[in-house]
C-alpha cells in the first residue's frame, strides 16, 4: 500500500511539473501574441497614414511598398478606403485631387502616366474590381477620375464670381 501511495505521489509530481510546463509555455505564447499584433496594428496604421497619396513621391513609395510581401494588406486598405462611398468620391482616399487633376492612366494632354508606377495601378485596378465588379477597372477608375476633374472644374467656376464680386469698389 505504501509503495502505491509513493507512485500516486511521483506521478502527482510528474503531472504537476508537466502542467508547470504548459502554463509557462502559454504564457510565453501569449506575450509572442501580443507581440505580434502589437507589430500588425502599428503596420496598418502605418499603411492607413500612407494614404490619400498627396504627391508623385508618394505615388513612388508606395509603388515601391507594393513590390514588398505586405503588397496584399495595401490592396486590402485601399478595397476598404474605396468602399466608402460611390467610387466617383472614394478615389479621393486613396488619391488625393491634385494627384487626380495632374495624371491619367496613360500620360496623355500633357498629364503624368499612372502606368509609370507598375505596382501601384494594377493594386489599384485589382482594388477597384472588387468594389466595382460590374464594368472594367480602368474603365471605372477613368471615370471616377474625370468625375473629380469636373468637379474641380464646377468649384473653380463657382468660386471665380464671388472673388471678382468681392474685388468690386463699393
């Protein structure tokens, strides 16, 4: 009997030490854990402050990003920056209106070519296929381009003759 109660309690021991063992190796993975997200949310932040692209700089930079392995998350962010909203209005999340007004897809009227950043329009066009399924990429990504254009056009206009209003003499 004695020599059963000496095996109960080595074998306690051993399942003790086992479940020691298991509780420091969990606590390790949760620190690994929240490690890492603490790395993914300080990479998405970092990727949603790259956006709307204010200048043809950071057109290249983020072309440069999306030859990188993390290419995938900028297509996801601009998806969810080009769902708020008709595209005609979205794009300017991702493309702010002077990058708009001074390029096109292909570089004509005097414009800068889009197509001169070989990562940056097809993430874009793959982005906007997704939002907006129901005719070509580009096609749409032209026409919410020229929806902005006008529309800075209608702005300039309206504020032309309150600026010459307001240079009348009295």
């Amino acid at each position: 009997m004695e020599k059963n109660i000496e095996e109960l309690l080595a074998e306690v021991k051993g399942i003790k030490e086992g479940l020691n063992a298991l509780t420091e190796a969990v606590g390790s993975l949760t620190a690994y854990v929240r490690q890492s997200a603490k790395v993914e949310t300080r990479r998405v932040e970092t990727m949603e402050s790259s956006f709307p692209l204010n200048t043809a700089e950071d057109l290249q930079e983020i072309d440069g990003k999306l030859g990188d392995p993390h290419s995938e998350n900028y297509t996801k962010l601009m998806v969810t920056l080009l769902k708020n909203g008709r595209l005609s209005r979205s794009i300017l999340n991702v493309m702010s209106e002077d990058i708009v007004l001074s390029h096109n897809l292909e570089g004509g009227q005097n414009k800068k070519k889009l197509k001169a950043y070989p990562n940056c329009v097809p993430a874009l066009l793959n982005a906007i296929a997704l939002v907006e399924p129901s005719e070509p990429p580009a096609k749409a990504l032209l026409k919410a381009m020229r929806c902005v254009k006008n529309l800075s056009c209608t702005k300039k206009s309206q504020r032309r003759p309150q600026m010459l209003k307001s240079q009348r003499p009295r």
